[in-house]
C-alpha cells in the first residue's frame, strides 16, 4: 500500500548537493514551488507521490531510487536500537 511506503529524502538531498544544484534550482526543474523542496529536505513535510517523481525526474533518477526497501527499514531499526 501507498501509505506504507517509506521514502529516504536524505537520498534526494544527497543527489542535489552531489548535482551541485540548489534547492530552488531543484525545484524549478521539478515544477514544484521551493517550500516544497525546503519543507520536505528539513522533514517538516513529506510530499505527495506524485511530486516525489517530478523531483526524481529532475534529479535524472526513478522513484523507486528513493523508496527504502525492507532491509533498509530493518538495518535502521537496529541501528537505533
């Protein structure tokens, strides 16, 4: 289900820096507005799916690039333990 997925934006962060792009360039290239791209780098929002694969696609990237599987879940749940 949608709702269980969980996406890693420390990987879209990564990629821009790695892109030497700004968080405003980022989000001109995905057409979304910049406080989305803020918001969601700082995790004070997390952003509709749909948005996720505009700022893939701008990034040059899939979704499924940023969607953490099972065994990431599981090593962060032990690295938190």
């Amino acid at each position: 289900m949608l709702d269980t997925l969980r996406v890693d934006i420390t990987k879209i962060t990564l990629e821009r820096a790695n892109q030497g792009i700004s968080a405003n360039e980022l989000s001109k290239r995905a057409g979304v507005s910049k406080n989305v791209v803020s918001n969601m780098e700082r995790g004070s929002a997390t952003p509709r799916l749909d948005t996720l694969g505009k700022i893939a696609k701008a990034l040059g990237m899939r979704l499924e690039d940023f969607i953490k599987d099972k065994e990431e879940e599981a090593n962060e749940q032990v690295a938190n333990i």
